[in-house]
C-alpha cells in the first residue's frame, strides 16, 4: 500500500508570506525547517523568496535571489530531495536552478515575461503553471468568471501550449488551478469540486490549497492560520480522490499520514 499523490512541503523565506511570513527568514530557520518537513515524509520541497498573499507587495529580484539560492544550495548539499523555486522571475528562477533546484513553480504560468518560456526549455526543469487572475496585489480585486472551472481548464492548456511551443517538454509539466489567487471562496469551492476535467487534460496537477483563506469562509472560528489545519487536510483528501498528483502543504506529517490513511482504507476495499 502506498499513497499515488505526492506532498510538497512549503519553505517561505520571506517576511509576509500569509502564514508563515517571517518565521523561517533566517537561512539557518528555513534550513531547520527544510529538514524538519524532510524527516515528516514530504516528497519535494517548495522554496519562495517573495510572497504571493492577496496584496503582497513585489520583492527586487536581487533580494528574492539574495533570499532563496542560500538556502537551496544547502539543502541540495544534504539532501537529494526534489526542490521547487516558487517565483515568477526568470532571473530568480535561473539562480535557483544553478543553485540546485530542478522545478519552476511559476504562479503566472511563465507569463511574467517574454523570455520566461525558452528560458524554462533551455534550462530543462520541471514547470509547474498556475492559474492567476490579476497580480498578488491587486488580484482578490472583485474576480469574475463565466464558468470559472471551464475558464481556469482553457487558460492552463493554452499555457501548457506555449510553454512546449517553446520546447519545454510535455512530461516536465504540472498545472495548477491557482486555488485563492484571484478568485472567490465559491470559485475556490468551484474548482476543487471540479479538478477532475483538469486532471483529465493528462498534466500532473498540483493543489495548494493549505491553510488558505476560503476555509474561514466555511469555519468562522479558523481565524488564525494555524487553525485551519482540519480544512486543508480536507482539501488534500479531496484532492487525492479527484487524481490530482501534488499538494502543497505546510502541515507536511498531518498531510502525509491523513494520505496514508485514505490509501490503506481505498486499498483495503479493493480486496473485499
């Protein structure tokens, strides 16, 4: 028996981030903490140096590099574990790679800039597309959709297309539905109720969903972050059965046992 979905766990080197901004900013922290997620069973690590919170203010690329090649470099140093770079700046995302790094977790689906879809090619890492309404400032901002799961499946596969019309290969390619990222607690709702036609495009797809907002929406009285933990476990469990193939957690243990669980439970049932 074994989980089919893999945990990514969440390393923030930064000062806003909406959970854990500021608790992780010294290099020493974050790699403590990278270990600790490592020892708890996460299967890849995803390091950001600039936050992506509704509001967040941008970071200078020097600063976000300044943030995040450090910490990769030595947790490459001690461990094989697969670490993503969680930027939009292909400046960022190249001194990542060359630090160690082998995945672009990109929350504007390489649309930041021109250059960002041959870089991802040339460089050969994986590239996880996200969906965003907007810009992290701006982009809780009153979203609006037609059909928002049939809106968020058409811009992920035109991304898909441009990323390999680049030469990024098809097999280096996850999709993200961008849960909070410019859209509504019912849009939120809306799109892990419907991941299944998203996993049908035939990408790996990755759901972050931990810890967010919209849980409070749902429960009043998950005011701070850390009370959310029932929800965004939830949210992973849901997302396991709808096929998705990542989560992206900051409660890595829970998470991992909560999956082992449903998979010892779903294995036990196939042989009745």
């Amino acid at each position: 028996m074994s989980r089919k979905i893999q945990v990514m766990g969440i390393v923030n080197v930064t000062p806003d981030s909406f959970s854990d901004g500021g608790r992780y900013l010294d290099e020493g922290a974050a790699l403590d903490h990278a270990r600790r997620l490592i020892a708890e069973g996460a299967d890849m690590l995803d390091v950001g140096g600039e936050s992506t919170r509704p509001g967040a203010e941008p970071v200078d690329e020097a600063e976000e590099i300044a943030r995040v090649t450090p910490l990769i470099a030595a947790i490459r140093a001690e461990s094989d574990i697969a670490v993503s770079i969680d930027t939009m700046k292909p400046a960022v995302a190249r001194a990542a790679i060359a630090a160690g790094a082998t995945i672009w977790n990109d929350v504007t689906a390489l649309g930041w800039s021109p250059e960002a879809p041959a870089l991802a090619a040339e460089m050969g890492c994986g590239v996880v597309l996200m969906h965003m309404r907007g810009v992290p400032r701006t982009m809780q901002a009153a979203p609006r959709y037609g059909d928002v799961a049939a809106e968020v499946a058409a811009f992920l596969v035109a991304r898909a297309e441009v990323a390999m019309a680049a030469g990024v290969a098809r097999e280096r390619l996850w999709l993200d539905p961008g849960i909070g990222f410019g859209k509504t607690a019912a849009h939120n709702l809306i799109l892990l109720a419907h991941l299944d036609p998203i996993v049908a495009l035939g990408f790996p797809v990755l759901v972050g969903a931990s810890r967010k907002g919209f849980i409070r929406t749902i429960d009043p009285s998950a005011e701070r972050t850390d009370d959310r933990l029932g929800g965004s476990l939830a949210i992973a469990l849901a997302a396991a059965t709808a096929g998705a193939a990542i989560v992206r957690v900051h409660d890595v243990r829970e998470t991992v046992q909560a999956l082992a669980v449903q998979a010892a439970i779903s294995d036990a049932g196939d042989h009745d």
